[in-house]
C-alpha cells in the first residue's frame, strides 16, 4: 500500500510541476511576442494619457471605443485622474494577459493587457493598460489608474 500512495504522490507532484511549467512557460511566450512592441508604445502613450486631456486621451483610444463614450463622461473622468498629478517616471511594464476582444462594432481582436508601476507628483500608481492589436497596430481599449490620491477627496 505504501508504494502505491508513494507512486501517487509523485505523480500527482509530476502534474502540479508540468501544468506550473506550462502555465508559465505561456505566460512567458506571450510576453515575449509583445514586450517589443507593446512596452515602447506604452512607454509613449502613458505620459499622453497622464496629461488628462480628454481631446488627447480621445486620439489613442481605438475608435470603436470612443464612439461609446459621452464627450461630458470622458472629461468628469479626466478631471477625476488628474488628481493623481504628474506623471515622474515609469518603473515597471509587466505583461499579464492576452484575450479576444468584443465590443460593439469590434471584430475579434487580439486584446494585450499590461500593468504599469509608475510614479506620480502624489505618488505610486497602478495602470492598467489593454490595448487593442490591430497586426502590430495598437489602440487602447481600456485603461484603469489605481492611486491613493484617488481615494483621498471621496
């Protein structure tokens, strides 16, 4: 009986060790077939998107996007973001997902999510940056910014 619980635990540690390598191992594989492209155009848009300027955020979303959103609604969450200050550095670009994206007139598209650790005149933020691959094209589809100065004035 031992042997047979002893030959159970090492394959079941076999698969928990080959689906970790895998799963990573994917993680890294679409990282890498982005990182070149990607973390360069993040790396130009993100102090454009920091300057909270609703006429200039509005030229990097993907059109099919900006059509979705009311000019009035676009400019309360710009004056929302601006709390966060000025953008002083970017500190890390991390790959963390890639999916199909859905909405609206979208065809299914590659959609490329990246977090960004950066530094604002307040302090550290979280972005959160999905951008639409349209063959080595990208737009912005959807930007999220975690930053204590956002929960300060509530």
């Amino acid at each position: 009986m031992r042997k047979e619980l002893k030959k159970f635990i090492i394959y079941v540690i076999c698969v928990f060790v080959i689906g970790f390598s895998a799963y990573f191992g994917y993680g890294y594989y679409q990282s890498s077939k982005y990182d070149g492209t990607v973390v360069p155009y993040i790396q130009r848009v993100l102090p454009e998107l920091s300057k909270w300027d609703p006429e200039v955020v509005k030229q990097y979303l993907a059109p099919e996007i900006s059509k979705t959103i009311q000019d009035e609604n676009l400019q309360r969450i710009m004056a929302a973001l601006s709390q966060i200050g000025e953008l002083q550095s970017i500190d890390t670009i991390k790959f963390k997902k890639k999916a199909t994206g859905k909405a609206g007139d979208l065809v299914q598209e590659p959609v490329i999510t990246y977090t960004v650790h950066a530094r604002y005149s307040t302090g550290e933020a979280i972005v959160t940056l999905s951008l639409l691959d349209k063959g080595g094209v990208y737009e912005v589809y959807h930007f999220n910014f975690e930053s204590a100065a956002l929960f300060k004035q509530q």
